[in-house]
C-alpha cells in the first residue's frame, strides 16, 4: 500500500483528510517499464482504431485491388512486351512495384490523422500528460503500418488468385518484398507525419502531398523501366530513391540479381525515417496555436503600436 500523507481539510475545524501519496515522477527502477506500457497503450489506440473497424479494413483492402486491375487490365495491355524482360508479363513486373506504391496512400492519411488529433485536442492533452512526443508520433505511425500490412496483404492474394501471380522467388522472396515494402512505407509515414507536425493544416498537407509522391511514383522505375523513360526523367528516375526500393522488391520477387538496389532501399528509407523522424519531433513540440499566419499576425500587432509612436 502507498503511504499516506495527512492533508487540512478545507474549513475552521482541525479535521484532516488522508490522501495517499503519488510516487515519485521519475523512479529510476519503474521508469522504463512505464515509458514502454505508454507507448504500447498509445500504439493500441491507433491499431484499434484502424483495425477495430470494418469499414477501414474494408476500403484499405480494396484500394490496391483496384488499382491492381486497372493498371494490369488497362494499362498492361498497352505495354509494349518488348520493354520488359523474356518470360516476364507485366503482371510480374508490375505487382512488386504496388507493393511499394500502394503505401502512398497510407502515408498521407497518416499525416491527415495527426492535424486531425492536433484539431481534436487530443494531441493538446498529452502535452499535459508525461508522455515523450515520440512514442506519440510511434504510436501514430504504428497504426498506419498495420494499414499498409492489410494492403500488401489483400493486394498479394488478389495477385495470386485472381491474376496467377507467381514469381520465380517464391515465397522467400515475396516475404523479403514484403517486409521491404513495410520498411519503405514507414519512411513515407515519416515524411507526412513531419509535414503534419508543421503545416497543421489537412488542405495544404494534401496539395503538397500530390506535388510530393506523384513525382516520386511516376518518375521512376514502377511502371516501366527506366530505360523507357524520356531523357530528363529517366535522370529523375536514376535518383530517385522509390526507383532503389522498386527494383529491390522486383528483384527479390523475381529472383533476380539485387546489385546495389537492395542496400540503396535500405540506406535511403533509414535516412528518410531518421532525418523526417527528428523533423517530425521539432514540430511537434511547438506550442499547439503556433503557426506562420498566428506569426505574421502577431508581428502586425507589435508594429502597431510602434507606427503610432512614430
């Protein structure tokens, strides 16, 4: 039992009321166990609500379906089958690429998620509470990632059933893109989660965000190779970082040789998630009404008076 701590009761009388005594704040031996019981509560507050409802299951799993049949009903059979490689179909080609792609969505719902919290005031009781801002923006991140598991999920087994994927690397190789995948969504979560923390507005998130990924997705090798782009955007594509993670989920997929793509995923989705990470902190932790148009008012205000001085 906790001690207890006589305190006054309000009144004239001497009377006393017994109030047991919190422990200490930051307990050297329990903060640990209690700092990981945050984030796991966190974390399941965002599982649960993605997960715990049907409808978001549901329309999660239907999105890369359909762009699954659009891109290979439609736009595969007006690929040109000399631009890929012999024996390969553009389904092949194709649904390593989604695997990477359909976490596009994903991200920016997960930005779209944290401006909501931020106008929901849920955000604003947690900076009351001792909770650490990142196991907040974990948590927020964790839900998303669960999202884009039931995505590449549904997309794989539609693949597989209705379209006859299957890839020379089996299924070592489809796990290997998998996790992959999952890997370089969470960057993207990253970078949407840091534009949330500092624009805390859902329309601008979402008209940077179509000038963010849509670049990055097309300007690349997830559709065709690169080699069939124009000159100036096969030299967007040679750099691009989605091209690394594309080819590298391809040649995982397919058995193919890795190269250099497998590190070059790697090295660019650990530099997204650890330079967009530190980014999303430092937004965060601004004071909640803090935004450049609160600023530029604020600055008209202090000159006011100053004008009339003058």
């Amino acid at each position: 039992m906790n001690p207890v701590t006589p305190v006054a009761a309000p009144g004239p009388g001497p009377s006393v009321a017994a109030v047991p005594d919190s422990p200490p704040p930051h307990s050297g031996e329990s903060s640990q166990p209690r700092e990981l019981a945050q984030l796991w509560v966190l974390a399941a507050r965002q599982i649960g609500a993605i997960c715990g409802d049907p409808r978001i299951v549901v329309l999660a799993a239907v999105q890369p379906i359909v762009m699954l049949l659009l891109f290979t009903q439609i736009f595969g059979r007006m690929a040109n089958p000399a631009l890929f490689p012999p024996g390969v179909t553009y389904t092949d080609y194709l649904v390593p690429a989604l695997l990477i792609t359909t976490g596009i969505g994903s991200a920016q719902a997960a930005g779209v998620g944290l401006v909501r919290d931020s106008e929901s005031g849920i955000v604003q009781r947690f900076r009351f509470l001792p909770v650490r801002p990142l196991y907040v923006l974990l948590a927020r991140s964790s839900g998303d990632i669960c999202r884009v598991a039931i995505q590449l999920a549904a997309l794989l087994v539609c693949a597989r059933v209705g379209l006859g994927f299957s890839p020379a690397g089996g299924l070592v190789g489809l796990v290997g893109a998998f996790l992959l995948s999952l890997l370089v969504c969470w960057s993207m979560i990253w970078i949407f989660l840091a534009l949330a923390a500092w624009l805390r507005s859902v329309e601008v998130l979402g008209s940077i965000g179509f000038f963010v990924m849509s670049p990055l997705m097309f300007a690349s090798s997830a559709f065709i190779p690169v080699e069939a782009l124009p000159g100036w955007v096969r030299v967007v594509a040679t750099v691009n970082p989605l091209t690394y993670a594309v080819d590298a989920s391809r040649n995982l997929a397919l058995d193919w040789d890795l190269g250099n793509s497998l590190l070059g995923a790697l090295l660019s989705s650990a530099g997204l998630i650890t330079v967009m990470c530190l980014l999303a902190l430092r937004g965060f932790k601004r004071p909640p009404n803090e935004s450049r148009g609160s600023f530029s008012l604020l600055r008209l205000a202090r000159r006011a008076p100053a004008n009339k001085k003058t």
